[in-house]
C-alpha cells in the first residue's frame, strides 16, 4: 500500500488536510495488484473482479502465454515476464493463479521482491510451505495460500469438523474439470487433513481384508479416509464429504457453479495479507 508522507501524516493528525485527504483518497488507500497467470481461467476472472474495485489500481497483467496483448477495456500490455513486470510497476500484492509446476520459482521471485502474495494456484507440500514461510518472514511480506477462495467451501469444511466430532468413518469425494492438473485437489487434501485433526490422527476405515480389483479403486488415503478425484467436462468444482455410521448416513456437499464465486475471497486476501507476515494457509484465517 502507498505510505502516507511522514509530514502528511502529522498534518493530517493536526486535523488540517481532511479536504486535501478526501481529493486525494486514492493516492492513499489504492492497492497495487500485479495477476500472475493473467491469462488462464482464474486469472482472467481475476483482472475483470479488480479493475471493478475502487480501492485496487490492476498495474499489471502477467502471462507466460501473452504477446503484445491488451487487457480488455485498458491501455495495459500484457507482461511475459514476472520478474521485469515486479521491476517496473512495483506492486503491493501479486495474485498467483498458475500452474503447480512453476508457482514456487513464482513465489520465490515475488517473496524476494519483498512483495506480498496472494496465491489461489494448488499443489503444495509441507516442505514447499515452510521454506515460503521463512521466506516471507526474512522479507517482511504476507502470503496467502488458499486452496479454495469459496466461500461455500470454507462453509462446508467447518460444518464437516462438527460432524466428524460425531461420524468419524468419513470419505471425501471431489468433482473437477477435466484439464485439472493435480488430484487430490487442494481443497480435499485441506479438508482431510482438517478433519483428521478432529478424529485426533490414524482411524482405521472398511474391512481390513479389503482387496482393490483395479488399481486405485479405493483412492488416496489419508490418515485411514479414502479420497476420491472425479475428473470431467462440465463441472467446475464441486465436493461432497460423506459421513457413515451405522443406519444412516450424511452428506455434505459444495458445489462452485463458476469461477465468480472465489472472488470476494481473492479481494478479502488482497485486502487482508499486507496486515500479515509469514505463512497464511487456508481464507478461514483471515475471515
Ligand atoms: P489455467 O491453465 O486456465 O491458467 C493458468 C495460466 O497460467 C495460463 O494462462 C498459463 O499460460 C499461465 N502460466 C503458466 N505458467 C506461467 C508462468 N510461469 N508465469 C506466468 N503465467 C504462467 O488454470 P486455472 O484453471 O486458472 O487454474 C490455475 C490454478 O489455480 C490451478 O492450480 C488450479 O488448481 C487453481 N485453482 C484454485 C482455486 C482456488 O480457489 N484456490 C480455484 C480454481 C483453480
């Protein structure tokens, strides 16, 4: 976020600037968002939600993908270059929505550029996690990592922490688009980690003599719950989290219709993150 001038602030703290303050509002409050994979699916959507926010000014578009492009209903050029587009717009927050294989050598080159990041692209693993924690912390920056910005799902995986206090035998099912790079999706291995939590570690699920007749007929696992990854034209991304007990059972199910329904999370993050240093994993941190 742009600084207020020391000998603005002081003026603006005697009480003499509030006219000047309000002409000049967004040289105060307007936060600079670089979109990192600007181009994709997320991304796209991403530019469009900012360009709509009166307090964010979208200062740059990057895509590997784009040459001599223009954003819709802007001047501005695409950028093919992360590191040169950081150089030359200085913003305060880059929305990360990439791709698994590249968003590290990403989030190094924006953490190292002492900028906060707000990251919606999955596929992280512990170790990948921690060394971005340090990292940001040794810049004094904020990152967000959300596996899914909906927050439908956020909904679902707090109800679905209740239900497992009672019906602990527990399966996740998750429905994906079919160009979707990485199974289990990030949003069902943050749910079964949660919910692992809450059973309190290893639960030992279906017949022990159990015998797959297909490879993978059972799924991942996770701490004894089995996951299972759908992979189809036609959805977006869709969950359904079944509890078993005995006589009955229940169900808890998130469905995002279109991509729209992450924004109001993207901008919470970018509103939220530069409060933060280090590692924020999940948007149900920040709610
Ligand atoms: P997409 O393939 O449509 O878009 C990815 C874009 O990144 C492409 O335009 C590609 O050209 C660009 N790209 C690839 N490498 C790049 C690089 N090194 N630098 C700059 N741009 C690069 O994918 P998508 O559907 O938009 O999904 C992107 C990521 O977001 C995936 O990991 C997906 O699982 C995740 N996702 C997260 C959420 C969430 O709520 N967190 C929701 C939907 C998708």
């Amino acid at each position: 976020m742009l600084q207020i001038p020391g000998n603005l602030r002081y003026l603006k703290a005697v009480g003499i600037t509030s006219g000047f303050y309000f002409y000049n509002k967004e040289m105060f409050s307007v936060t600079r968002i670089l979109v990192n994979g600007a181009l994709g699916r997320m991304g796209s959507e991403v530019v469009r939600t900012v360009l709509k926010q009166s307090d964010m000014k979208l200062v740059a578009a990057v895509d590997i993908m784009a040459k001599d492009k223009t954003v819709e209903g802007t001047d501005l050029i695409f950028d093919t270059d992360l590191d040169s587009a950081l150089r030359n717009t200085k913003p305060d927050i880059v929305v990360d929505f990439t791709r698994p294989d590249v968003v590290m050598k990403n989030l190094r080159t924006i953490l190292n550029a002492g900028v906060c990041a707000v990251v919606g692209t999955t596929g992280f693993s512990q170790s990948d996690m921690a060394e971005l924690d340090d990292l940001a912390k040794k810049n004094n920056s904020g990152i967000l990592i959300a596996p899914n910005f909906a927050l439908g799902a956020i909904l679902m995986m707090k109800v679905a922490c209740e239900a497992a206090k009672y019906f602990p035998q527990i399966e996740i099912i998750e429905l994906h688009h079919d160009q979707k790079l990485d199974a289990p999706s990030g949003t069902a291995i943050l749910t079964a980690k949660k919910l692992a939590e809450v059973r309190g570690g290893f639960v030992a699920q279906g017949n022990p003599a159990e015998e797959e007749k297909l490879e993978g007929a059972r799924g991942a696992e996770y701490e004894g719950m089995h996951i299972h990854s759908v992979r189809l034209p036609g959805f977006v991304a869709s969950q359904e989290i079944i509890f078993g007990s005995a006589g009955e059972t229940l169900k808890i199910r998130n469905d995002s219709i279109n991509r729209e329904c992450y924004m109001p999370g993207v901008m919470l993050g970018c509103r939220k993150i530069a409060e933060r240093k280090g590692l924020v994993y999940g948007l149900d941190q920040l709610l």
